[in-house]
C-alpha cells in the first residue's frame, strides 16, 4: 500500500472543524443556576425532616403556594419558582414535579404516590439539544393517580380522574376519567347529585 492510500482518509483542518459538535448554551442564568444549588444543598434536606417548613421554603424560593396545601416528605419540586398552586391541595410520596417549565395545579388537586408530572424535554430534531419547557396545567379538583405520567405540555380540565400507571401525552377536557398508556378517556364523571348539570342530564337537556 502506497503512502498516498493510507494517508487518503485522514481528515484535513477543514474537515475536522465541520465534524465538532455544535455548541451548547445553558438555559439557565448565573442567578438561576445559583438558586437552584442553594435549592439542592440546604432547602431539600429541610424539606425532608420538618413538615412545617415546607410550603414557607417553596414560597421562600418564589413558588405561589394556597392555603392547606400539603406534600408528603419523599415528594420532590425541582424549580420552586416554576409551581403556582391553588389552595387544599396534596401530593403523595415519591410525587416528582419536574417543573423546568411552570406546574400549575388548581384548587384541591390531588396528586398521588410516584406520579411524575415532566414540564421539562429536549428538542431532538437540533443538534444543539435545546431545553423545551412547556407549561402543564391541571384543573381544581383533578385527581393523579399513582404511578402515572404526565408528559410536557399536557392541560387536564377540573374534575378530571387519572387512572394509576396511566401515561398522558395529550390533553383532556373538564370531567373526564382517563385511562391506559397512551392515556385515553374511557369515560366522564356524571355531574355531582343536586346540581344544575344533573337536573338537565335528568331532563335529556
């Protein structure tokens, strides 16, 4: 083999230069990133031990937290800035809100044992590998069952009934029970005896 052939495939200065890897930018500010270590260093082993001191810390680091909230003390917040909550609302042990992008959850939401609520993703048709954030947003009275997913982007109406292990890639509206992976409604709750929507069901109006 002549040198000329083995020195063939040998990339030059301007092929090696075409080749790197694009380059990646944090989606963070200094500040932020700041935040969040002191987030991970000193508010979550508080977390974990006192109870009382839980919502006052989410507020603390900008969260917008209602009254009679509870969270149980294995639950995770990833942002605390990201989360705004209406009141009397409970999430369960191993519950992660893994809110890169704002969690909103309306009043008396209930979120169940190792539900993962993700507002957070990467857009993988870039090189760069961009952050995604998009927001998700649960309606008051809404309940998660245990072990289920809640993908980026995803709305649920009020009163909605997420069955456990469900995984929901898109949204649903008011009423609605869902099921399955991919989530699907299986059903809509009938309106609570006594009110208008039941005395026109009643009435075929």
């Amino acid at each position: 083999m002549s040198t000329s052939d083995q020195t063939s495939n040998t990339p030059g200065p301007d092929q090696s230069d075409s080749a790197a890897a694009p380059i990646r930018h944090s989606a963070w500010t200094t500040r932020q990133n700041i935040a969040r270590a002191i987030w991970m260093a000193v508010a979550k082993p508080l977390w974990k031990y006192f109870p009382s001191l839980r919502v006052p810390l989410l507020r603390l680091f900008g969260a917008k937290v209602g009254k009679n909230c509870r969270f149980a003390s294995t639950s995770e917040v990833t942002i605390p800035w990201n989360l705004v909550m209406g009141d009397d609302c409970d999430i369960g042990h191993r519950v992660l809100l893994y809110n890169l992008g704002v969690i909103t959850l309306g009043d008396g939401v209930v979120i169940d044992y190792h539900a993962h609520l993700c507002a957070g993703t990467h857009d993988f048709t870039d090189p760069r590998f961009p952050l995604l954030t998009p927001p998700i947003t649960i309606g008051p009275r809404t309940f998660i069952g245990i072990d289920s997913y809640l993908a980026p982007g995803v709305t649920l109406g009020a009163d909605c009934r997420v069955w456990p292990r469900s995984s929901l890639y898109r949204s649903f509206p008011d009423s609605t029970v869902i099921q399955g992976n991919p989530a699907r409604a299986v059903t809509e709750l009938r309106p609570p005896i006594g009110s208008t929507s039941e005395e026109q069901l009643n009435a075929g109006g």
